[in-house]
C-alpha cells in the first residue's frame, strides 16, 4: 500500500475503531478473533476506495459517511452527530422554541410516528405513518431523528414545508406548516355510551395523572362504571410520567422492568396507595401510540387491568445518552430499554393488541370518517365483560 493511502486508511480506521469501543460496546467481543474482521474488512474498503476511485477522495465525506452507516445499523434513535451538531447540541441551539406537532422516527426517510392533538401538524392531517421525504426542499434520506427535530423546529409564526408520502400514493404531496409554541394537551374525559367513560391522553407530563385521577372521578359521578382509554397517536411524553399514570390503576406487582446494559434488569412496581381506579378499563392504541403510552399500556395490560383494542403499538420505549467521541463528534445511543412485566422488550417490537381493530386509511385532504370501528368494539367488549 502507498504511504498517502496507509494514511488516509488511519484517518479514517480510528474514529471508527472509537465508535466500536465506545461505552464497552466491544468490549468482550474484541477478545474474539472473529470480532477482528469487519475492521479488516473496513480497512481493505477504505484501501480500494482510496487507490482506486476515480477522483481524489475527500477523507472527511468517507469518515462522516461510515460513521452515519454505523449509527444506521443501531435503531432509529441512536445516530452519528458531527462536530457542528455536537455545539448546537450542547448550546440547546434549536432554531426556536415554536414546534410542528410531530414526532418522527427514521425509515429510510424521516417517518411520522403521531401529530400532537391540536398542533399544525395535526390540523394538516398528518397520520403515523407519513413518510417525510423532505423538509424544506431538504432530502431526509440521510438525515437523523435528532436533526429532523431541529429542523422541524423555529421561531412562532415561521413555516416549514415537508414533501409527504403516503401509504402507497404514487406523487408526494407538499404541506406547509405554521410553527407554534404547543401547550401540554389536557386530559379529556366524556360518556362514550350509558355506563363507559372515554378519557382521551394525548400526551404524558407531570400533570397527566393527576388530571386523570380528576376526569375519572367526574365520569363516575356521571355514572361511568367501565372506562375507555384512548391513546392512539400518543408519542409524548416521558416514560416515567407513563408509569406515574399506571400507578392509578395497579395495586401491586411489576409495571415495567427496565434494562440497562450490563446491568441487572431494574423492576418497576406499584406501591402501598396505588391502584386506586378500580374500573373495568380498555386502552384503545395504534401505531402512533408510543413511549410513554406504551409503558402505561405495557403495565395496565401486563397486570391485566386492560385490555389492548386497536393495532399493534410503534415500539419506542428506551432511554438514549450522548457518548463523546475524541475528535469532539458524538453519538446519541439507546443505553435503555424499557420491558413489560413478562420481560418482554417493548422497543422496535411493540405491544400486541388483545383485539386486533384497523384504522381506517384516510387519503390526503379525506376528513377522518365519522364513525370510529376502534371505540365501537372496545365499548361491546366491556359490554361483554360487564354482562359476564
């Protein structure tokens, strides 16, 4: 090998030898010698790839390249930050405080988990499931979970316009969205049919139990002896405050386990005083339904103090930290994940409704259909419960 091409080989080879060690990550397996070749491997790319392709290589376009494709093959949350992004993230540089409503994960582009009730992205009709396939004129083929949640956001007042595809839909459709500065959606409750309270949770914060302690009290007062929970579309909120919820509804036993790794898994349970909502209860999910609402539809179903109607929920229930890398770049990794009380994990897996019920597709500019076949059968099912 040429002596330029060894030392762009280096460049190269050792942040990527710095992201494998990173926390431990192989720390056991570099003890095996079959855990050498992928660098081997990595290193006789990089030598073709030098003295080989057509025009001069620019070694730091190579290196960020590798690295994003090393972060790619990690879930949708874990990512490669560059040196840039590492500043913005450590200033909380966002380009303002005002948000879309969305919450996005990554498959193969930017993908809309849930739009926040209420928020732009919800009035637009934008659904879990929407691909992004840009911001701005922008390609999100290559870009992160992290940077599409800057990028989404800006001052109040300020739009952003995404390029949306849908379902099977041959053409994108471009929506244009007014940044907002979003309040925390308050807990809703009504009756949904005589006897069954509804509670719409859109979101999980600090007040969320407490309101929903409120609402339940108001709907048994109102003659609710069974209840409905909605948390379709839930993507927000932290997951503690999803376990502070469950503490409403389980006496005792496990909510969730955590799992850290290299660590014993971690039990959640409920505690003297929990419990206290003692109604038959159903949890109406979808695939928006996440983190937070996963682990509270994860400790009530577990527990069986509910059952699941709907579709399988997204799985996104972990935790993620920012790992320095020497040359100043960082990567966000999930450290932990969150798993049900049969220590099964939630994460990239979901939860799987006890009754299966579709959405239905709804196209561009379609207004939601008015009767809602989700409800409908979680209302017979504690009808059915109630008569046995």
């Amino acid at each position: 090998m040429k002596v330029r091409g060894r030392v762009l080989v280096l460049a190269v080879s050792l942040p990527i030898i710095a992201f494998a060690v990173v926390g431990g990550f192989m720390s056991k397996a570099m003890a095996r010698e079959d855990s050498y070749q992928y660098l081997r491997i990595f290193e006789d790319v990089v030598t073709l790839i030098v003295n080989n392709y057509v025009e001069e290589v620019n070694v730091d376009k190579v290196m960020h390249g590798a690295m994003h494709g090393l972060a790619d093959g990690l879930d949708a949350d874990s990512a490669y930050l560059d040196v840039a992004q590492v500043k913005l993230y450590d200033k909380g540089d966002a380009p303002g405080a005002a948000q879309t409503g969305l919450e996005i994960t990554r498959q193969y582009y930017l993908r809309v988990i849930a739009s926040r009730d209420g928020s732009p992205a919800a009035r637009a009709g934008l659904m879990p499931g929407d691909y992004i396939r840009a911001i701005d004129g922008q390609s999100t083929r290559d870009t992160s979970v992290y940077e599409g949640q800057r990028l989404l956001r800006g001052k109040a007042g300020s739009k952003v316009r995404l390029t949306v595809l849908r379902g099977n839909a041959a053409e994108p459709h471009d929506v244009e969205l007014t940044r907002e500065e979003i309040a925390a959606a308050p807990v809703k409750g009504r009756i949904a049919a005589p006897g069954v309270g509804y509670l719409r949770v859109g979101e999980f914060g600090k007040a969320t139990a407490d309101q929903m302690k409120s609402e339940i009290a108001s709907l048994q007062k109102a003659g609710a002896t069974r209840l409905v929970i909605d948390v379709r579309g839930t993507a927000f909120g932290d997951a503690e405050m999803g376990l502070a919820a469950a503490k409403l509804f389980v006496k005792s036993g496990v909510l969730v386990y955590r799992q850290d790794r290299g660590k014993e898994k971690e039990a959640v349970a409920a505690a003297a005083g929990d419990g206290g909502v003692a109604l038959v209860t159903a949890l109406l999910t979808d695939n928006g339904t996440s983190s937070a609402a996963e682990v509270f539809a994860a400790a009530l179903a577990g527990n069986q103090r509910a059952s699941l109607i709907g579709e399988r929920t997204f799985g996104r229930a972990a935790q993620q930290k920012l790992v320095r890398l020497p040359d100043g770049s960082a990567l966000m990794l999930t450290h932990l994940v969150y798993l049900t009380p049969g220590s099964v994990a939630i994460h990239e897996k979901g939860l799987t409704p006890d009754i299966a019920v579709e959405q239905p597709d709804v196209e561009f500019g379609q207004a939601p259909a008015a009767k809602d076949p989700t409800l409908d059968k979680a209302i017979e099912s504690l009808a059915l419960k109630a008569a046995a």
